[in-house]
C-alpha cells in the first residue's frame, strides 16, 4: 500500500505519555556531549544480533548549506512542522527551538547527524505493540523494552538524549529490519519531534506536542502517521540523505545537532573528534574484544575508534590479556595482580535467584609514562561499556600508582579460557538493576529496591569499600609496622579536637579509644577544601555509633569559633547513614554506620572558600561497647 508521506502533530487524546524529554533529561544528569555518547552506543551495542559478528556504528556528521540545506527541509515538509513549533516558541520549554529556528535562517545552515548502526536488530515490532524495538525507541519516549542480562538498563533515558541534543527536538528513523516483524518490506521509515504543548492560532485547539512524521493516510480522523516501508521509504530516505547499507540496523537521524550545555557550538571536526575519543573512553571493552566497532565520518573522511590510536587505554586492555597470568605482587611496571571481591546477591522478592557470587580485580603497576586515568578502577560488566571510573588515589599516596579494572557478571572471566557461571548472570543481573538512568555507577535505585529482598543495598554499597580494601592490600608496600604501630596511628588522630590542616595531622593529648588517619588540603582548581580520614576503635569490643566531621577556621594557629561548611561527604563503608546536620548554623557531615561497625572511612569537600583562610579538620567520634548484630 502506497503511503503519502508528511508531518502532523497530535491532540492531547494521542498522547500516550505526556512527559516531557527535556526536564526528565536535564534532572537526570548534566546532559553533555558524553551522556550523548554513551546512550547512543549502548543501545547500538545491546541491540547486536546473535552471532560472530561486531555491532558497526558510524557517526555521519553534515552541515548542510544554500540549495543543499533548502532542499533537505523541503524534504521534512518543513512548512507544515513550523506552523506548529512557531506556536509553541513562546513557552519555556519552547525557546531553544525559537533560538534553534533564528540561528538556522541567519546562517543558513543547518547540522545534521546521523548514527547508522548495522548487525543490529531493527526496528522490529508493530506500530501498536506493547513491548518491542520500534515502540520503545520511537514511540514511547523514557520506555525501554530490554530484557537480555547484559543489556544497558530499561528506563530509555537514551532515547530521551536524541530529541534533547536536536536544536528543532526532531529525530527520523530509517530501519532495516533483522527478520520479517512485522513486514519483510525493509526499510521502515518514521520520525517523531517533541514540540511543547500549545494551541492552535486561533485558540480553539490544543496540541499535546507529539509530532509524526510517516503515512498519512488514513481513515481514522487525528490518528497517529505510521511507518512508511518499502520502495517508498527507501525513495524518502534518499532525500533526506537517510539512505541505508542493506546489513540489518538503524540509522538515526538527529536534526539541527547540538550539545545543549555547550558554551558555543563546536565545530564539526572538534565534533568527531570528541565523538571519537569517547567512545574509546567508555566502550574499549567491548572495541578490545571486537563486539563493537565505531566510526566516525566528516567532510568524506572516516575516522576509526582504534585503540592502537589512544594508547592510553592500553594500560587496561594489559589487565584483561594477563588475566591468566598474574603475579602474586607488583614488583615491577607492567605486573597484574588478581584479587577476588565478593558479591553476596540476596534472593528476589519472588524468592528466586540469590548467590554467592564474586567479582575480579585486577590491578597493573603503571609505568612512570602512564598518567591517564592512573589510579583509577574501571567498572565493568557484560554490557562491555565502563560504567564508572572509580579514583583512588587517595589509596596510593606513597604507594605504587596503578590501572584497575573490576570486572563483573558475565564480564568476570573475560581475558580467561572460562566462561561465565550461573552465579555470574545473576550478578549481572543485579549489577544492571544497581545502575541510575545514566548507567553511570552501582549504587542503590528504585529497581533493585522493587526487585530484591533484603540485604540489597549492604551489598551493592560494600563493592567499593571491599575495592578500596584490596587496593590498600596489595597497592601498598610491605612495611613492618611493629607492636607499637597501632598506638603511632592512633597518636596521629584527633578525638573532638581540632587536628592540623598542613598535610598532616599532630598529636592527640588524651583519648585513645580510637586510632585513625585524616587529611586536608586545598585545592587551587575548585577552590575549596578537600579532607579525608579513616577511623576505628582501639578495642575489639567496641563499635562507632556516629562521626561527626567539622572545618575550622584558623588565626596565628589557634582555633577560633570561626566555621567553614562542609559541602558534601561519602564513605566507602556499607550501610553507613550519611546527612548534613547544622551545629550551631554551621553545616557539617555525620556518618551513623550500622550495627556492628568497627571502621569508616570518608572524604569530602568544603564550600567554596575564596578567602583561603587556613582550615583544619575537626572528627568527633562517639564509641560505645559493641551491640548484638
């Protein structure tokens, strides 16, 4: 069936989800050219088929002039789609897509990107199906309908991304389709744009801002355009240079391209070579183990993400090649080392599932040379993107500098000839329900919440704790410390009095109940105070109920009653209750760990201090006997 292709926009009664992309993007994390990076190659990397072959993702970047630019939006029928976004230009949400529309009429031009990804799946699914690739990408915005172990998340923040980075909040789609579902008629064409609700000139009709583009015939007044398939799609796409490769895949089309918390817009090869060298940054997992590959290509040269080209991330790829042949210590550059971090997943709220499951450290001595991301753990599972760089370099002062990477689920005996156990998907299943929209770090979310019984947040919590732990271990050099080092340590450690600001700290008068470390020190870049410390009782039979941390101002070295507030404070110890209390007006962090605790760890940093007034870190610890666990 010939379908007559064009733009409409939808009453409030087609809306199936009146969220709105921007706020929920923008509430979800700084939105840079990063967030973009990572969301697009992820779910080109989740939706790779089956078999021997890498997911192929080439960034197409376009700046289209004069006849060029005129011909593509007559393509988009982009006189029907301004009628409705000039109506909407006067809302909040609307004004980048005014400044979107003036910019383009001033320069007459316009930026075009296109992501084109083949051995992929397709936008597979009917126009109305509940749950399928083509519902979940174009239709309804922040759903996801991922179920594999490894796949990226289910909350589609990725999807948001595209239509936040379009200066006009227009995206097409153009798929080859991997099997016949629901037409064997590849490719199947669509696009969709994320106006602001407004009303028609006259007032007399509100439009919920849902706009397609697709087939316009229908019988059925104010219904939704669907895809466009076949020869026509093809036809279509020639014009909207959203011509496709015959290999299974999408191309994703981002129309008038920007990276919204850009000071000014970049150039298209600073663009691609950004673009490029991020997804070296978060994907050389998966690149090193060829499950993906990227390009990108500007001005009719291609550029490769090739590890080779940035050396830099050599230093972990080095982990996963002697992941067999580790050393038992770092005697030299080079050497790696394994420890074994376990991972305790409760039960399900369903009472299935639960295991003793673990996950690999490995940890390589850096080579004088290797600066990048030194000191550094990459967190990694089967999805083969780094979820977070983990920074320790507090752990190393005065040790040996190191690359680390954590590797976890189905990602746990990559660089071995084993393969993954059960135990291993089922940590993969909850290191995925432990990562935020932004997939970004393990910590506690709604879904591990909804999903599992108790014990869920000690375990996610204590990964980093047990991380840190063994680097401290097996980082550090071997030191006799004697019979006398606990009582040194604790010499060095402030009990509810002011300890020093200079890189160190002086001795304490009296209590000895606890022993520990702290440090302070400024900080010319943020200009704030950055502090960290350790603390434990003395005794077996003693546990801490509560660290209070505070910052205070100094005068020709005394104390005065002078408070500076502190900002922020985390711990790298399970369970501990973490809030920022005033004492008398000032802002500081306390730390009330759960029962049983006999050490906490924790850094921070200060509010901003222009002044620059010397600043010493005060700990008041609160020790009492050990209670039933």
């Amino acid at each position: 069936m010939s379908g007559q292709w064009g733009f409409t926009t939808s009453r409030p009664t087609d809306a199936r989800y009146g969220d709105d992309v921007a706020k929920y993007a923008m509430s979800h994390g700084e939105p840079g050219l990063k967030t973009f990076v990572r969301e697009v190659l992820q779910n080109s990397n989740d939706a790779r088929l089956d078999n021997d072959q890498p997911a192929r993702v080439t960034f197409k970047l376009e700046s289209l002039r004069d006849d060029e630019a005129i011909e593509y939006l007559t393509s988009l029928d982009i006189e029907t789609w301004s009628e409705h976004a000039n109506l909407s230009t006067d809302t909040e949400s609307g004004e980048h897509i005014a400044e979107a529309i003036k910019r383009i009429k001033d320069e007459e031009e316009i930026r075009i990107l296109t992501i084109e990804d083949e051995n992929t799946q397709g936008l597979l699914g009917e126009e109305n199906a509940d749950e399928s690739n083509f519902t979940a990408l174009v239709r309804d915005v922040l759903f996801s309908s991922k179920s594999g172990d490894t796949a990226g998340g289910s909350y589609g923040l990725g999807k948001a991304v595209l239509w936040l980075y379009s200066g006009l909040s227009l995206v097409m789609f153009n798929s080859t389709l991997s099997e016949p579902n629901p037409r064997d008629e590849s490719p199947r064409l669509i696009g969709r744009t994320r106006l602001p609700t407004h009303k028609s000139e006259a007032g007399e009709t509100v439009y919920q801002g849902h706009g397609w583009y697709g087939n316009l015939n229908s019988d059925e007044e104010g219904a939704r355009p669907e895809s466009v398939w076949g020869d026509e799609a093809k036809s279509v796409a020639d014009n909207l240079r959203l011509s496709r490769p015959g290999a299974p895949g999408t191309s994703i089309q981002v129309v008038d391209f920007r990276v919204p918390t850009a000071e000014e817009r970049l150039a298209d090869d600073e663009l691609a070579d950004q673009i490029t060298e991020m997804a070296i940054e978060w994907f050389w997992p998966a690149i090193y183990r060829g499950d993906l590959e990227v390009a990108v290509e500007i001005n009719g040269e291609t550029k490769r993400a090739s590890i080779d080209e940035y050396p830099q991330y050599k230093a972990f790829t080095s982990c996963l090649e002697d992941h067999d042949d580790s050393v038992s210590e770092l005697n030299e550059p080079g050497d790696v080392v394994e420890a074994t971090i376990p991972l305790d997943v409760p039960k399900k709220s369903d009472g299935s599932g639960g295991a003793d499951g673990q996950l690999d450290l490995l940890i390589r001595r850096a080579d004088s040379s290797e600066y990048q991301h030194r000191n550094e753990v990459a967190f990694v599972r089967g999805a083969g993107m780094v979820v977070e760089y983990y920074n320790r370099d507090r752990v190393v002062v005065g040790n040996q500098d190191f690359h680390a990477i954590l590797l976890g689920g189905e990602a746990r005996p990559w660089g071995t000839d084993g393969s993954s156990e059960d135990a291993d998907t089922l940590v993969e299943e909850f290191l995925t329900a432990a990562e935020p929209p932004q997939h970004d770090e393990w910590v506690r979310t709604e879904t591990l919440a909804n999903t599992y019984s108790r014990g869920f947040r000690t375990a996610v919590e204590g990964i980093k704790s047990s991380v840190t732990e063994a680097l401290r271990r097996l980082v550090a050099p071997n030191v006799d410390r004697g019979a006398t080092g606990p009582q040194r340590l604790g010499n060095r450690f402030k009990i509810g009095n002011e300890s020093r600001g200079d890189r160190s700290d002086r001795e304490s008068p009296s209590s000895q109940r606890v022993t520990g470390d702290t440090n302070i020190s400024f900080d010319d870049v943020y200009t704030h105070w950055s502090f960290s410390g350790e603390v434990e009782p003395l005794s077996d039979w003693n546990e801490i109920r509560r660290v209070t941390v505070s910052l205070i101002r100094m005068a020709e070295e005394r104390a005065t009653s002078d408070r500076l507030p502190v900002q922020n404070i985390s711990s790298g110890t399970a369970g501990v209750s973490i809030s920022l209390p005033e004492e008398n007006g000032v802002q500081v962090g306390r730390l009330e760990p759960a029962p049983g605790t006999s050490k906490i760890s924790f850094e921070g940093v200060s509010t901003e201090d222009r002044r620059q007034v010397e600043t010493r870190l005060k700990v008041s610890v609160d020790v009492a006997e050990r209670r039933d666990e």
